[in-house]
C-alpha cells in the first residue's frame, strides 16, 4: 500500500472520530431527580394521604428537546414500591417502567435511574405503574419539543406560547377501596352522583317499560364513569387563571396552544372554550391538519394539542373541562379581565341512553353485530344521552328518535340519526377527521400478523378482559420483529376502553388512507370496531391494554413480546415477576354486612375474584326461632357474562324443634334441629336479575330457590326477597343512609317481623 492511500485511510478514520465526538457532546445531557414522598392534601375540606413527587400534584413538568439524553433518578422515599412509566416514549424496554414485567420495582429507601434518547416530539405524560398510586398523585406532563432547526416545524403553531395541563380527579375514598367497591357491585357512587335510575325515576319520567326491558336482559342501570369523585383538577387545582405566557401579558387577539393531558385514571372529559372555536393541531404527541371543532372528548391517557384565541381585551375566557358523567367541572381563566363564562353541559338523560342499550344487547348478553357501523367514533351511542344535541324527551318523541331501537335492522338509518355532528351544529372531533400531516405508511414488503381482539366484561362483578380472558389467564402473543401486526378491536362491552400500546404508535385505519393518524391510544365506544397496525420495530415485553386504571387492574390487557430477544437484564427471576404482574388481576376483594334486627341477627360475608368466590350466611334468630343458620360456598363463575356458578357448599343448622321434622314440596323430611351436610349445586342468573339456585345435600335432599337483593324502588331504597323449596322465604326493604350504614326492615318464615340497622362494608 503506497503512502498517499494510507495517509488517506488515517484520514479518514479521523474525520469518523471527529464526526462521532461532535454528535456525542452536541447530545444534551438533561438530568431530573424525582423525590417520591407521602404527603397529605385536602382538597374537600378534609385532609387525606397522596402521593408526591418532589413536593408537590401534579408530579414536575419534564421538558426535553428532541436529541436529548434523559436521566431521570427517582427516589423511593415511600413505604412501599413504585415505579414511572412514560407514556407514549419510544424507548428501551427496560426502560419503560411496567415492574414485574420491564424492571422490577423500585423498592422503598432506594434509587433508580432511566436513561434514554429522545427521538421523538410532542406532548405526552408519565406516571406511575404501580398499583394504585396513578390515582393518588403520581401523574405529570413530559414535553418534548422540536429542534428550532426541524423542517416540521409549523409557523402559526408550533412558535405559539404554550400551556401545559393536565386534568385529574380527587377522591376521598382510598383506591383500595375503590377497587373493592366496584368488584362488589356498590352503587353508592351511582347514589353519589343521583344516577341510580330506580324504578320510582323511571315512573317518573316515563321510561317504567325501559327499566323493566333493561333487567330483564339482566343489565343493571347505565353507567357512564365507574366512580363518584370529590373534585376534578386542572393542573392540581379545581380552577385557576393564567394572564401571562412566558413573561408576556395575553392580549386581545392572542393564541396559545394548550397541551392538554388526560391524566385521570378513571375519567373522559369533555374541553369546551368560552372564547369560542377549538383548534386541534396534535394528538397522542404527532402533527395532525389543523381541526376546528366545538367541542372534544378527551380519554383516559390521551393528549392534545388544541390553539384557542383571546378575543378581547380585559376579559379572561373559561377553558371548561367537564368529566363524561357531567357531575362537576374544573376550570382554567384565560386572559386578564372579567371572567366569560361558557355554559355548563346539562345533565345526561340516562333512560334514554339506557332505551338505546336495550335495543343493542341481546338475551346471551351480546350486542347487536353493528360493529363496523359503529367505527371512527363516528356514531356515539351515547349520544341521545346529551339535552345539548337531542333536546327535551318530548322533543325526541315527536322527531320520533325515542322510539328508534339501535338494532341492526336500523343501522343505516341510525347512521346518520346518531351522528352527533349531523343532528347538531355543535361540531364534535372525532377519530375520522384527524389526518396526519406527513405520510404513515408502513413498510410495504414486510410481512403482515393479524390479530383480533374483542374487548369484553361486565359490570355486576366488574370482570374486564380481551377474549373474555384477563392477562393471568393468557400468554405473552409472539411478534416479530420487522413484521407489520394489525389487530381488529370489537368493543363487546357497555363501556368505553381506551386502549393504550406502550413503545410504538399506531395508525388507526380512519379512511385518511396514507396519511392516518399516529396515536398510542385508541379510544373504542360499546358495539365500536376499530383497525389499528404498527411495525414491530423495537424488541421487548410491550403492554397493550386499558389505559382505565380500575379496568386494567382487573385483567384488561396483553402483553406483546418478540422472538427469540435478549433477556432483559433488569428481570432476573422473570418467574416470580410473571407471578407478581398475575397477582394484579388475580386479586381477592372482601364484603360484608350485618343486620342487627329485633328478632335476630343475619349477615353475610364473601371473597371473590376474577372467577372465584367463597362466600358465608348466617342467622342468629331471638323470638321463635331459638337457633342459628349458617350455608358456605365455594364457587367458579363461568361463561363470558359469568351468570353461572357452580359450586360445593355445607349446611350447618341448629333450631329447638322439639322433635318436629319439616318436609319441603318434594315431600322430602327436612330435619333442622342438627343439621350438617356437604353440597353441592348451581347458580344462575335469570331474566330480571333474579338468581336460582338449585342444591344437592348429602343426604339425598334437593332444595331449589329464587332471590333478588338490591332492586332499586327509589334513590335510596333497595327491597329484596327468597323463597326456596324448603318453604322458607324473606322480604326485606332498607334505606340507605350512608356508605356503610342503612335502616332495614324485614319478614323471615323462620324468624318473624323484624326492624334494625345494617352495616356493610
């Protein structure tokens, strides 16, 4: 080799080096330290424990610029473990803070560090992945901006002042608790909120055949949000004002664009803006073509980037955040003056959405096959529910809407009917007019998986899952890296589900074609069938599942891993950290309640799960019965409405009888003075909620029996009854004063007439 080609090599290899270093340092190192404490807030007069990070709710505000290089050191200064997630980050798996199933927990008195590349824009959020802790606290904003040198940056959008918020909800009521309740079927927030729709509302207002056709498909009352909250919050506070951007007083004529987060853990909140138009520039952190609407609906987890205008001076305009079940609102003043206002949503009209949920579900508990009618959020089921877009019930009477049945037989009339935006000039986003602004395709040759998911559960045990399997029940689905994977969402439940993948961003298959939008949530309404795909580009353990806290601790997702990938270093055991990440879904939750009646004393306590339950009753009678009573259960529910239980039981009795030997109507001799005896039997749930039970003691009896409890006569009345084959039967009404606290009155065939108070818990 002659000395001009090696002078050439060397300098060649040092061009290389000197090309390395400089993109090395011109990497922006930014480095945050996260302090995780306890901490006590009051926010409805009464002071209760939360959870934050460097001493204050919302967690800190991260901004990097795209480039960067995060290191993030969080500090468990807490008694128990944690964990951040950072929502909508395409980063390295183990960075991506699910424990048990990316790294293990960050246990308490310890330090863990991420580190990773920003390589992409936008407004998303962090949060904890934790448990319980999202709903306490540990929520905040992570900014990413574009490079002032970026070729995609927007003139008229991208150089506005900006305002990051993210909206949340407070509780009193300890999450735990929370959880527990909604597995237990309470309707004390329902109480809360006045949706109990009992049959004395339905009379009421005209809808008695509404609520009858509704259990007898054995539904119970519509629900629009799981829980009844204390306050809703805008950046942690119930309302706020903001008169100056970035050192600059807001004037007339002004824009600014809102980053707004949804980082509620249960809640949907509709944005409406006192000064007029909403302009929708991003979503879930990518560029869409700007959108002008009235009014969006923003889920659980999901971002956007909205401009609103000033447009006038001396006056500060309402930004109105309003959660979907429109029970209270938060506020943020924008401007520097009198406050406008913007009308409040009025109150949904539950019988008419509960009408349109008859029509919809058929007698197996499935719905109506209208799927792909149903697609884009185009057409919300929801909608005859808004005053605001329907008006009055009589208004809908003579435009002869109340009377359409959401059936396939109506489905391309109700097409058009049921589009909120057709019967209203309020202008509502939905999915199909979000158009990405560069192209999306994904790589043409690169081979297809094809999936299929239908979102299914249901509210009497409050069972979430995919395939009517929760993630314990499931394995890992097998991807490969370099595949295209597009899944197929159908909606099969009576609730909304934002489905979230962490990772990637999708495309959602909204008839934009090329330029679909890019998001990471996708928000699916009942009977909704939605297409979503992604390249498989980054190996690892990726979650996909309901971004509802409560739906997802319940067993409502996925796991998607690679094949044949790199054991990830932080999961050392990754046996016990699958049966950790199982624990969450497999979760028993505790009931109980006591009556302390004048005759006796009966009550019963039960521990169920996703498809188990072990439950006890027992009766103490005072007058003429002279004895005690108590039945076990151990049981399975099976089927996707989970209406079936069979089980094993044991009869244990004692009543003074003096010698007097009862038959049932089999003419079987029933003794109960000792009684003892192993069983087993089967129960289901019939039309009208009503339970029979049908039971085989070990000594040859049969005993068959029908009950209700908790049929809804009024806002606060529940009555109930049992009548079985062994010539017992009970009635029973109380009124509920509290959560845990009720007056009840009954009549038992063995203890008599009796008055108490119950407690519950």
């Amino acid at each position: 080799m002659d000395l001009q080609n090696i002078l050439s090599k060397k300098l060649l290899q040092i061009v290389v080096v000197l090309l390395v270093t400089q993109s090395l340092f011109s990497q922006k190192i930014i480095r945050y330290d996260l302090y995780v404490r306890d901490t006590i807030v009051n926010y409805s007069g009464k002071e209760k424990r939360a959870i934050a990070v460097n001493g204050q709710i919302p967690m800190p505000t991260l901004t990097f610029t795209e480039g960067d290089i995060a290191e993030i050191y969080v500090h468990n200064e807490l008694k128990e473990e944690t964990s951040l997630h950072w929502h909508g980050l395409f980063l390295p798996n183990k960075e991506d803070g699910v424990p048990n199933l990316t790294q293990m927990p960050i246990k308490p008195g310890t330090t863990h560090k991420y580190t990773f590349p920003i390589i992409q824009n936008g407004t998303h959020w962090y949060h904890s992945h934790s448990g319980l802790q999202e709903q306490i606290g540990m929520y905040g904003m992570f900014i990413m901006n574009k490079k002032q040198e970026d070729k995609t940056i927007r003139k008229g959008i991208d150089d506005l002042p900006t305002i990051p918020l993210i909206l949340s909800e407070w509780t009193d009521m300890k999450p735990e608790n929370i959880h527990r309740m909604l597995h237990n079927a309470s309707d004390w927030f329902a109480i809360k909120k006045g949706t109990t729709q009992s049959y004395s509302e339905a009379i009421k207002q005209g809808h008695f055949k509404t609520k009858i056709a509704n259990e007898w498909k054995r539904m119970n009352a519509m629900d629009v949000s799981d829980v009844y909250y204390d306050k809703f919050l805008i950046n942690g506070k119930p309302d706020s004002q903001i008169e100056t951007v970035n050192g600059k007083k807001l004037k007339a004529g002004d824009k600014v664009r809102l980053r707004v987060a949804n980082g509620g853990a249960s809640s949907y909140f509709w944005l409406t803006y006192a000064g007029g138009k909403i302009t929708v520039v991003a979503s879930d952190g990518n560029d869409v073509e700007p959108v002008e609407v009235d009014r969006l609906l923003i889920a659980v987890s999901e971002t956007y980037d909205i401009i609103v205008t000033i447009p006038a001076e001396n006056t500060s305009y309402e930004f109105l955040a309003t959660p979907e079940d429109r029970t209270k609102s938060t506020s943020l003043y924008i401007g520097d003056g009198i406050k406008q206002l913007i009308s409040p949503l009025p109150k949904l009209k539950y019988f008419e959405g509960m009408k349109m949920m008859n029509g919809m579900m058929k007698m197996n508990g499935d719905l109506d096959d209208m799927g792909m009618q149903m697609s884009l959020n185009q057409m919300d089921m929801n909608v005859v529910m808004y005053p605001e877009i329907t008006g009055s019930s009589k208004q809908m009477k003579k435009d002869g809407m109340e009377s359409m049945p959401m059936n396939s037989d109506h489905a391309n009339h109700s097409q058009n009917q049921y589009n909120s935006n057709a019967l209203s000039s309020i202008k509502t986003l939905n999915y199909a007019m979000l158009k990405a602004t560069d192209k999306t395709t994904l790589p043409k040759d690169a081979p297809v998986k094809e999936l299929r998911f239908e979102l299914s559960g249901n509210m009497n045990r409050y069972v979430w899952s995919l395939d009517n399997k929760v993630v314990s029940e499931t394995d890992k689905i097998l991807i490969k890296k370099g595949e295209n994977v597009r899944i197929t969402l159908y909606n099969g439940s009576m609730m909304r589900h934002p489905m979230h993948l962490h990772g990637h961003d999708f495309r959602i298959i909204n008839g934009q074609e090329e330029y679909a939008p890019l998001k990471n949530v996708m928000d699916l309404m009942p009977m909704e069938t939605n297409v979503i795909e992604f390249n498989a580009n980054v190996e690892g353990d990726w979650f996909f599942h309901c971004h509802i806290l409560y739906h997802m601790m319940a067993g409502m997702g996925r796991v998607f891993t690679y094949e044949n990938q790199a054991p990830n270093p932080l999961i050392p055991n990754p046996k016990l950290a699958q049966r950790k990440l199982f624990a969450d879904d497999r979760q028993f939750h505790f009931m109980a309640e006591n009556d302390f009646a004048t005759n006796g004393n009966d009550g019963m306590a039960m521990i169920q799960n996703t498809r188990w339950s072990l439950g006890a009753e027992w009766r103490l009678g005072y007058n003429d019965m002279h004895g005690y009573e108590a039945e076990f259960h151990l049981g399975r529910y099976i089927g996707k409405m989970q209406w079936i239980m069979p089980f094993i039981g044991f009869d244990w009795r004692y009543r003074k009888m003096d010698g007097e030997i009862e038959e049932n109507i089999f003419n079987q001799k029933n003794t109960k003075d000792k009684r003892a005896v192993l069983s087993a039997g089967i129960n289901y749930t019939l039309p009208m909620l009503v339970v029979a039970q049908a039971e085989v003691f070990q000594d040859g009896n049969v005993r068959l029996q029908l009950m209700r409890e908790d049929i809804p006569v009024s806002k606060r009345i529940r009555a109930g009854f049992m009548v079985n084959s062994d010539k017992e039967f009970m009635l029973d009404a109380r009124y509920i004063i509290k959560r845990n606290f009720s007056f009840r009155t009954h009549y038992d065939s063995d203890m008599g007439f009796g008055i108490g108070a119950t407690l519950n818990y």
